[in-house]
C-alpha cells in the first residue's frame, strides 16, 4: 500500500538549508496501522505532509496504490487527497461558518465528487452517528467540546471512503480519557472502513495501541 | 452544500471583517463616481447653458457696431432682427448696474428660445429683463428702471469730425416680466456659461432712442445655413442702406456721389468702388482748423481734395503742393497765385489724441465762387457740423476755439454751409488726412456714365456684408465648440482623488487580505481535502467580487450626494449667492463605466495580493496561520529605490521642458516610490540573519523595528497611504497663490497699477487738448491717479478661468504698448523663439501677423498652446489673419485676454472706436481714491476694482482646486490614519498570545507599551520622512512662485496635524486591545 524509497526533505530558509527528512524508507500494507513518534521538530508533520501529497519532496518516491504522488501536478495530488486520503489535524480545523454536517460534507466541494449528494449526506449522517454526534449535526464548531471536534474531524476524514487516514497528533489537545475513546473510535474505524491508518502522535499509549510504531530521529525512520 | 452556498457561509460568517472591505471600495468607488460625476455635470451644465444662451439660433448675421435695416429681417422667413446695446441700469432705489446688455426685438425674436414659450408684451414703456438683472437689481414685475446708455455716433466716436463725445440717453419704464433661462432670458453671443443682466424692449422704441429708425445690428438666423449660403442670402437682400451707403445726386457737378453715413468710405469699399467703377474719383473734404496765408487766416473752413481731372473747375496740372482757393478766401488771405498758403488741421495721434499738424501749400490759382466751386454738397453731413445754424454752434467732437470765428465767417456759412474755401488733390488730402476708417468721403462718378439703378445694382452685386463689418457667424458650430469645458473637470478630479482612490483601494486590498490570511488554516484544511488553489483562490475573489460589488454600488449611491457637494464647493469660485450654477447629472456611461471599471481595479488588486496566499503550500498555511510569510525571492528595493530616485531628478531637471506641474507630479510620485523602497529595503535588512557580524542587542527599539519588517505587505500599505496622503496634501498646498498684496511692483502681475476699471459706455479721448490726458474725464480729482492707461476691447470670448466655456478665441486687449515698456509694468515670463522679451516686439515683426501676450494660466489650462503657436482671427472685412502667440505674462491681471499693439490692433479693427477699459495707478489712499473713482464714473457705468482684487479673484479658483484637492488628500492622510489604526489593532490582536507570554515571563507592561508604542511611531516616522521630503523636493520648481514662509508654516501645521490624526487613530486601537493595561491584567 505505501512504499517510501530514500525520501528527503530540505527546507531553504535565507542563510541556510535544514534537512529534516534524510533517505528514509518506509512500507506499510493496506489496512495496517502505524505510529510515528519522535521528538517535537524532529519532522514527524513534514513526512505526514509528505504521505499526504500537501508537499513534494526534495528526493525519494512515495508509493502509494502504485502510484507515485511525489510525481503528481497539484491538480493531480488535490484530486489523490480528495478520492483516497483522509485527514485528522490536532486542531481539527473544522470550518468555523459551518455546522457540524456541513463540515463533513465539504470534500464534496472539490467538484468531481462521485457519489450524489443524496448519498453522501446519508453516508455523513451514518459517519456522525458512528462517532456519537448525531445530536450534534446542526451544531457549529464553536458550540462543541474538544472531543466532538475531532470526533466530527474523524467522520470528515472518512467522508470520502479513504484508503489511507493520516493523523497529526489528534489527541494533542484531549485529556486521558478522552484520548481513549479517540484511539478506540480510529482502531474501530480502521477495523471497519479497512483504510490504513498512519498516526503522528506523542501520546504512546496511543502508539502501543497501532500495529506498528516507527520513531523518527535524526532525520531519520528506524523501527519496528 | 454547493460551492455558492458555501461562499454565502463565507461572507456572512466573515461579515465584520468584509466591513471593512465593503466601506473601503464604497469609498474610492465614490470618490472615482463623484469625480466623473462632477465632469458629466459640468458637461451636461454648459450644454444646457449654450442651449439657452443662443435659443435655436443656428447663423448669425453680427454688426457690433455698424448698423443695418432692420426690415432686411421681412426678406427672410425664420429671422429676427435685433438691436444690441450695452447700457447702465439704475433703480428708483437708488441700484444701479452697468455692462446691462439691451435687446431691441421684435415679437419673432421669442420665437427662438429653446423651449416654447409666450412672447411678452412689451411697448414703449413696459420690458421684460431677464433673471440675472433682476437678481442684481432686486426687481420684480411692476418695478421702475431706467436704462442710460451712449447714443451711438454715425461714425466711430474716434474719428475725427464724428461729434461730440457720446450723449447719454435716458429711458425709464417698467418691468413687465422677468424672462427664464429657456425662454431667452440668457440670449448671449458671448461663450460664457455666466449669466449676463439683459433688458429685452421693442427694437422700434430703443432704435428710436438712439435715433436710428429702422436699425439693428444683429440678424438671427433659425434655419440650418452655412456662412455661405446665408452671405448669399443677405446679399440677394441687402441694401445700400445696409453697408452704411446711399448715393447722392451732386448736379452743380453733373455728378452722382456713393456717400456714407459713416462719414468715412471704408478703405475696403472704396478699393472695390473703384475697381467696380474705374471711371470713378474719390473726394476728401476735411476741416482745416487754419488756412494761412500772408500773414492772414482763416479759421475752421472747409478744404477738399479731389482728382482734378474729374472737377471741371480745377486745373488739370494741379500738383500735390498747390492749392485753389475761392475768391473769398482769396479776398480774406489777400492771396494771390503762387503765394505760399499753410495748412492747420487735428489729426489723431497716440492714445486717441487729437494733434495739430501743418503742411504747406502753393496758390495755383482762384476760382471764383460759383457753379460747382460753390457746391454745399462738397461737405458731408459732419455731426454737429452739417445741422449747425452758426459756425458758434457746431460741435464737432474738435476742441475748437469757436471764438476764433469772425462775423464774415458766419456770413459765409450762412450763405455757403460748408463750401470748401480750397481745393486740393485727392492725394495731397489722403496724405494729410486719411485714417483708419477710409480715405475718401465720397466717390464720385460723372452723371450719364451710369445710370442710378444700374449703379445701385452693380454696387450691391460687388459689395458682400463683411466689407461693411457685417460678419456672418456659425453660431450652432460655435456653440457646439463653446459647451465643451476647456478644463477636463472629471480628468481633474479624477487626477485630484488619485492618490485617495489609491489609498482606499490599498487599504481595502490590505483588508481583504488579512481576511485572506485569517483563513489560511481553512485554505489549508480545504487544500488537504483535496479542493484544488485555483479554486479555492475563485472563491475568495468571488467572495470579494460580492463584496466590492455591494461596495462600488454603495459608493455610486454615495457619489450622487458626493458630487453635489464638490459641485457646491466649486460654485463658491464665482460667488452667486443662492443660484445654483451647476445641475447635477449623473451620465448612464460614466455610472456604469465607472463602477465597473473601478470594480476591475479593486478585484485586480485584490487578485494580485492574493493570488501570492494561493501559491503557497496546504501545509504551510496549516502551519504559519495568519503569520506574514516573506518571500523566498530576493527584494530589488535599491534598485527600485535609485531608479524611482533617478526618474525624480530628470522630471526636476527637465521642469522648463515637460512644464512645472508635469515635473511636480513625475518627481514627487518617483520620490514617494524611492522612499517606500528604502522603507522596504530597511525592514528586509532588520529581519534578515547575518553570518558575519553578532546580532544587534535585543532592545525594545529592535524589537519594534523587527516587528515592522514581521510583516512587509501591511507595514507598506500603510506607510504608504500615510505618505501619499502627506505628499498629497504638502506639495498640492504649496501650490496655494497668494499674489496680489504687492500691486505696488510693477514687475508683479499687478504691473504697477492700482484699479482695473471697465465702463459701459466707451471713452473716445480725453476734452483737454494735452495727452497729460485726464482720460476719464475727472477733473480736479485727475490728481488722485497716476498714469492712466486705456484698452480698447477688440473681438473674443474671455477665457480667464471663471469662463467654463471652451474659448477658442480669447478677448483681445489693445493698449499702447510702449507705455507698458517704459513703465516696466509686468513681467514677460516667456516668449517664441526669436522674439524678444519685451513689450517692444508686440509692434514688429510680419505685418500681416498681429503679436500678442498672453497670461500663461490662459495659455497653459484653456488654450493648451505654447509661445509661438498662432490662431486665426476674423478681422472687421471677414478677412483671417493670424495672431502670434509671441510670450506669456506672470499670474497678470490679464488673464483670460490678449494684450496686443493699439495701433497693429487699429489696422484690423478701425471701427471698434473708444476705451472701456483702464488701468490706473494710483499714490494715494485706494478705498478713497476708489470710492472718487466710483461716484466720478457713474456716468460711465463703470466697474471700479483693485488689481489686488483682480488677481486674489483668479488665484482664487485656483486656489478652490487646490482646497479640493487638500479636502481629498485629507481624506487620504484620514484614510490613512485609519488603516494605521487597523493594521495596530490587527497586530495587537494577532500578538495577544505573545503579549500574554512576555508579560507572564516577567516582562512588564511598561516595557510592551513602549514597544508597541515605538512601533506605530516608526510607521508614523516613515510616513512623515517619505511623504516630507518627497513633497518638498517636487516643489522646488513652484516654490518662486509661492511665498516660501507661507509655505513651509502650512508644512509644518500640516505634518502637525497629521501626526496627531495618525497617533490618535493608533492611540483608539491600541485602547481596543488586549494590550490596554485593564484588558491585560484581566488576561494575566
């Protein structure tokens, strides 16, 4: 499902470059699910930004369903993360002028969704009420708690039945318990929806709980 | 969910920032509206004004001042004679106004007003005047006003033997109605869109009063003819009666005579007469103040000069130095053939001056006093001469000393009139006394060689109306020219809020570019959902699109009241009071085109400070947020800096070629640009690391200075605003005229004289004898003035700038130029190449070229033409000549006018006769001396101003432009100010984390106040560096022409006041913030 060959990633900044990522290699099938830890700054983001095609590297190649996205045009990387990826942020990002539905729904936006709306809203309904909000659709983000964001983040990053979920330390800003629930709720939906779940985390209970846990250091991907 | 819907979501939820937005596009939309606005009212103003100010006149058949039938009117269908005179109006009241114009009409002259309209019914006693008059007069229907008006003479009132000076004729009736602008009420053949007060009276009873029956001067034309067609018409028409001729049966002489009653037979007549019939002779008689002979003389008799070959009489082998005289003045001089005989006469000299001159004679011989010799109808009907009982009673217009005349003199012209006592050859008489108004008095043709009618006839198929200064005007064409502004108001307007537009589309564009940056996690997150830039960019422009577009359309609502009120404001430059001047008009073009065009501008900048948000990467706007990302490429601030700089130094340098204002605005704009260059160039160097050198000392001034340069886009918006809106305000104020207070000078614009005075009736040469010439006929008050110097006023709109009216030919002045030279008076601040500056060049150069000065605001803003630059005038036969543009005077009192050589003027215009207007200087008190001046020139009608007043009036429209143009630079200083206050509201609230942070690391609130407080002060020092020294460098050309005191105190009051407009609009977002000190210790 994911096959990472010698990727690298230097940033130029005006008087010196920084190399975060350093020919690292990395291979996951579909359906697995990883953990990536590592110290703050190490580039734990950068490589997640990476598998998600938000940025290109400066060398290597990203496999992902046999397909190269490090080669993609924007056009064609906007429209892999639109058909097969799945995101969860820290801060979810919901869409403040948006309600809880509607903020599932907006991948739908990008214009050549292939499923009616009809059926896509039923699906964000089912997704909603898999994640305990379907009390909560018409609610805007500002009128929820912590958990029911990323909760309503998670339903969004399934909208689009992904094959690979990405998540950058979504329980970054929850408390224990509730960080529970949130790694019960991905297992369950990686149990599920069969997508392949990649987890940037800190937290390593959440780590112990993936099929596999890489550390990143140096630059550098060792482990399992 | 769709894509419209989702930007709906957008803009509602985003509603308080797109407040911003939306009031900053209603702004510069209303601004760029107003501005064109302005200009379609002045447009549709003029037009409307033209309109109403020639009715459906299309030709026009002008004689000023030579008269025709006005019965040639009853041969046309579709015409209206009139009867044109200038007069002074008084009221019972004790009112009074003068340059009143008077109509004579007939009831067909109503008939041309633009609308319909019901003829007044007007009689002997009862007129109608228009709204002007009785705004100036207070009158209302049923009022009394006497009209005094000169009676016109026959011949021009400069000629000599053409009477006594003007007699003033009295009427007195009462105001029947009051006539509106449309219905001909504004009937005026000058371009002007001013008002003129009119009276409108029968033409039977003002001709009447003048003693003209049957006379006008203007013929109008409704049908659409061109000049050609109508000359043919009035032709067909016309005649002898109309070019001031009739034919006189002479039968002592067995002779038929073409006689004027103009006295003199204009030359160009009497050139085709005598082309047209070479078997004709002219004849001069002429008054001879003495003829001396013998130790004898004879006073004021009668002398003609005539071709001998066509008086039987006189020998055939008379030369041009002898003379026949009668027996009885043979008998009174004792003379005899081949005595010597000296010859007395006036001729006119400068200034109008009549002046002695002598020329002597041989007796050829005597002719007894009978047959033709002793013909009364040698003389013309001289006035005051021909209807005179006695010798004593004539009045002439000579200052003769009638006490000269003897009893035997009085006998003669009881038994012979005007006989003349002498004869001479026509040309030994044109020698002596041939003028500019002919050279003959008479043309003579033997009896028998034509009959009348056939002589009649043929005279009138030869003659067309300009030989006897009857031109044809195309008044339809003129008009069309006239209504169009010479001043492109909405272009000046627009060039005068193109600093606020700017401002207010930079500040919008900053606006909505915070909005753009607020968002940059949610672009970041719809990129990672995989919704492509492009489209993520559209919708934010489609957000803005809806947003300017609501605020353009807010902004045109706004213009409507807008331009009301830039139109109210510049109405005060001609201080009517409660008349409105201008009406407002609003074109669907300019509506749309502006709007739209305006929306482009926002939306192109709004894309340009966009589209850089969409090229940056999902996740780094997941990441920075609203952070100000710098650009990886490098900043050519330098290079823009020296070229901007450079640009600015060749616009300075090359001020003499492209014009001061031109080099004013190329080189205070490349300043402006170079300054904000430099500030850019200035943060990038603060915030960029160094390799080679330690970092400076973290102080709060570096923090301050890194924390500018943090965010480059939004530190240049609004120093920029700040600084334009200063250079703006500073360069336009130093542009500011305060002449006039050193009329004393007679190198200033005043040239040395205290009053300009314009009469109604014309003033044709003083009654003393010496030219010391108490022109203005004073008296014992002469003493009160200096020199006195007259204008005659030729043909020509006046073009000073309180005319809106395109004048394509300004009014031409006409003095005597040298006294301009010896006094020094004005200075001559340029001239065309190979003509000297001097009045002294006005009087050479191509005779057939007339040279003139003009004043260079004329030149520049109504003519657009340059020194050298020639125009076609018509001359008083219809002939084109070209007038030279040989210089320009310095901010004169001229403005608006010609000022060309009397007696080059003279040569083109011999009709236009008398002065109306002086120039006088003045060593005494001037509200006294003025005051003298009113009551001794009451008469006159005429208007008594100072010169200081003259030029304060001008520079005052100027001056209006100015304050226009400060009131919109204040708004852009204002504008300014505001966006200072929002970007520190906005980086206060952006910072509230890291405030909070410094002051729980034990930073106190001292030490972040004085940081935030040196921030907005480096904006401030920015604003006020780049906007100072940008200005004062671009005024330098102008600062000679300003007072350089006066000047720099508005600098300084102005960079004063905005320094406090921008710390006080700092001062109230820094009190919103988080950072005020209760907002603080609640977050601590």
């Amino acid at each position: 499902m994911i096959d990472v060959r010698q990727l690298s990633k230097t940033y130029e900044t005006p008087g010196e470059d920084i190399r975060v990522l350093d020919h690292l290699d990395l291979s996951l099938a579909a359906g697995d699910t990883a953990a990536i830890v590592g110290p703050s700054g190490c580039g734990k983001s950068t490589l997640l930004n990476l598998l998600g095609a938000l940025d290109r590297p400066t060398s290597g190649s990203i496999q992902i369903g046999g397909q190269d996205i490090a080669s993609f045009s924007e056009e064609q990387a906007a429209a892999f993360r639109n058909h097969s990826l799945g995101f969860i942020f820290q801060q979810q990002h919901l869409l403040p002028q948006l309600n809880v539905l509607e903020n599932v729904l907006v991948p739908r936006l990008a214009g050549d969704w292939r499923e009616s709306a009809a059926e896509t809203e039923k699906r964000a309904l089912t997704l909603l009420e898999s994640v305990g909000l379907s009390g909560r659709l018409h609610h805007f983000p500002w009128q929820l708690s912590g958990g029911e964001k990323l909760r309503a983040a998670v339903a969004r990053a399934l909208i689009n039945r992904p094959k690979l979920v990405l998540a950058d330390e979504p329980t970054g800003s929850l408390d224990p318990a509730s960080t529970d629930t949130v790694a019960d709720l991905l297992l369950a939906l990686n149990r599920d929806h069969g997508a392949t779940l990649i987890v940037v985390t800190h937290n390593l209970a959440i780590a112990r709980r993936m099929g596999k846990t890489f550390e990143l250091k140096n630059s550098k991907l060792t482990g399992p | 969910m769709t894509a419209s819907a989702f930007i709906l979501r957008g803009l509602r939820h985003y509603r308080s920032a797109y407040c911003g937005v939306l009031s900053g596009s209603a702004l510069g939309s209303m601004v760029l509206l107003g501005a064109l606005f302005a200009g379609d009212s002045v447009k549709s103003t003029l037009r409307e004004i033209t309109e109403q100010r020639t009715g459906r006149a299309t030709v026009v058949l002008a004689g000023g001042e030579n008269f025709f039938r006005a019965r040639l009117a009853d041969d046309f269908s579709g015409t209206a004679p009139v009867l044109q005179l200038r007069s002074q109006v008084d009221t019972p009241s004790g009112r009074s106004t003068g340059q009143v114009n008077l109509f004579g009409v007939t009831p067909e002259f109503w008939k041309f007003a633009p609308g319909n309209t019901t003829p007044p019914a007007l009689d002997k006693r009862s007129w109608a005047i228009n709204r002007e008059l009785a705004r100036t007069l207070d009158l209302s229907p049923g009022d009394t006003l006497v009209i005094r008006l000169g009676k016109p003479g026959l011949a021009s009132r400069d000629a000599p033997l053409s009477g006594e000076p003007e007699e003033l004729i009295t009427l007195r009736g009462t105001v029947a109605g009051i006539r509106d602008d449309d219905a001909m009420g504004r009937f005026n053949l000058e371009a002007t869109q001013l008002p003129a007060p009119g009276i409108f009276l029968p033409i039977e009873t003002l001709a009447a009063a003048i003693e003209r029956p049957d006379s006008a001067n203007l013929l109008l034309f409704k049908e659409s003819l061109s000049a050609d067609e109508a000359t043919a018409r009035i032709r067909k028409s016309a005649q002898l009666a109309d070019y001031g001729l009739f034919l006189m049966d002479i039968p002592l002489s067995r002779a038929t005579e073409i006689r004027t009653d103009r006295i003199f037979i204009p030359t160009r007549i009497e050139e085709k007469l005598r082309s047209l019939l070479p078997e004709s002779r002219p004849v001069l008689t002429y008054l001879a103040n003495t003829i001396a002979a013998n130790g004898k003389e004879t006073p004021y008799s009668m002398v003609t000069g005539a071709d001998p070959a066509a008086v039987s009489f006189l020998p055939d082998d008379l030369a041009p130095d002898q003379i026949v005289l009668n027996s009885w003045e043979a008998d009174d001089l004792s003379a005899r053939p081949g005595d010597a005989v000296t010859l007395r006469y006036f001729i006119l000299g400068n200034g109008n001056q009549l002046v002695e001159e002598s020329s002597a004679f041989r007796v050829h011989s005597i002719v007894p006093l009978e047959g033709a010799a002793a013909d009364k109808l040698w003389m013309p009907d001289f006035p005051g001469i021909a209807e005179a009982d006695n010798s004593a009673d004539w009045t002439s217009g000579l200052p003769l000393d009638l006490s000269r005349i003897r009893e035997k003199d009085e006998t003669y012209w009881d038994d012979h009139r005007g006989t003349p006592k002498a004869f001479i050859t026509h040309d030994a008489a044109r020698a002596m006394w041939s003028n500019r108004w002919g050279n003959a008095t008479s043309i003579r043709i033997s009896s028998g060689q034509i009959p009348v009618p056939e002589l009649e006839r043929k005279i009138l198929e030869t003659l067309t109306p300009a030989d006897a200064g009857l031109l044809i005007r195309d008044l339809a064409a003129e008009s069309r020219s006239a209504a169009s502004s010479p001043v492109d108001i909405a272009g000046l307007f627009l060039s005068m809020s193109f600093f606020l537009i700017l401002a207010a589309v930079a500040l919008t564009a900053m606006l909505f570019r915070f909005n753009v940056e607020q968002r940059n996690h949610e672009s970041g997150l719809l990129a990672a959902l995989g919704i492509t830039a492009e489209k993520i960019l559209r919708w934010r422009l489609l957000e803005g699109l809806v947003v300017v577009t609501t605020g353009s359309t807010l902004g045109a609502l706004l213009a409507f009241a807008y331009t009301r009120g830039l139109l109210l404001f510049l109405e005060t430059i001609w201080n009517r009071g409660d008349d409105r001047m201008f009406r407002f008009h609003a074109a669907p073009s300019s509506i749309v085109g502006g709007i739209i065009g305006f929306m482009l501008l926002m939306m192109a900048t709004i894309w340009l400070v966009t589209r850089r948000q969409a090229k940056r990467s999902a996740s780094l706007r997941l990441e920075t947020g609203s952070e100000e990302v710098h650009r990886s490429g490098k900043f050519r601030g330098r290079w823009i800096a020296s070229v901007a700089a450079a640009i600015g130094v060749v616009a300075l340098l090359g001020s003499k070629m492209i014009g001061a204002q031109g080099a004013f605005f190329l080189a205070g704009f490349s300043f402006l640009i170079a300054g904000l260059a430099l500030f850019r160039v200035a943060g990038a160097s603060c915030s960029s690391p160094s390799q080679e050198r330690l970092a400076p000392p973290l102080t709060t001034a570096r923090l301050a200075r890194l924390n500018i340069a943090r965010r480059p886009a939004r530190s240049l918006v609004v120093v920029g605003s700040l600084a334009s809106g200063l250079f703006l305000v500073i360069s336009v104020t130093a542009f500011q005229k305060h002449g006039g207070g050193d009329w004393q000078d007679r190198s200033s614009g005043t040239g040395g004289f205290a009053f300009w005075v314009e009469t109604t009736t014309a003033v044709h040469r003083s009654s003393a004898k010496d030219s010391s010439a108490d022109m203005l006929n004073l008296g014992d008050q002469r003493e009160k003035l200096g020199d006195v110097l007259p204008f005659r006023l030729g043909t020509g709109d006046d073009a000073s700038c309180f005319n809106l009216n395109s004048v394509a030919r300004p009014r031409l002045l006409a003095t005597a130029t040298a006294t301009l030279g010896n006094r020094g008076s004005f200075t001559i601040q340029s001239t065309a190449e190979g003509i000297a500056p001097s009045w002294q060049s006005l009087r050479e150069g191509d005779p057939e070229v007339l040279r003139a000065f003009i004043d260079e605001t004329t030149l520049m803003w109504v003519l657009k033409k340059k020194p050298g630059d020639r125009i076609d005038y018509t001359d008083e036969q219809g002939n084109t000549f070209p007038l030279e543009i040989a210089g320009t005077l310095a901010g004169s009192v001229f403005q608006g006018s010609f000022i060309v050589d009397e007696q080059r003027f003279l040569e083109r215009y011999p009709s236009i006769g008398g002065y109306r207007l002086f120039l006088a200087d003045s060593p005494g008190d001037l509200a006294e001396t003025r005051g003298i001046l009113q009551r001794a020139l009451t008469d006159l009608g005429a208007t008594v101003t100072t010169t200081s007043e003259r030029l304060a009036a001008f520079n005052s429209v100027e001056n209006t432009y100015i304050s226009i143009f400060n009131v919109l630079g204040g708004l852009g200083v204002i504008l300014g100010a505001a966006g200072l206050g929002i970007v520190t509201a906005r980086n206060l609230s952006e910072r509230r984390n890291e405030f909070t942070q410094l002051h729980r690391i034990g930073i106190s609130r001292g030490i972040i106040r004085s940081m935030v407080v040196r921030e907005t002060r480096q904006y401030i020092h920015w604003a006020i560096g780049i906007g100072l020294v940008s200005a004062m460098i671009s005024i330098l050309p102008a600062l000679p022409q300003t007072g350089l005191l006066v000047t720099v105190g508005w600098i300084a009051a102005l960079a004063v006041m905005f320094l406090l407009t921008a710390a006080s609009c700092a001062w109230l977002a820094y009190r919103k913030s988080a950072l005020f000190p209760a907002t603080l210790a609640k977050a601590g």
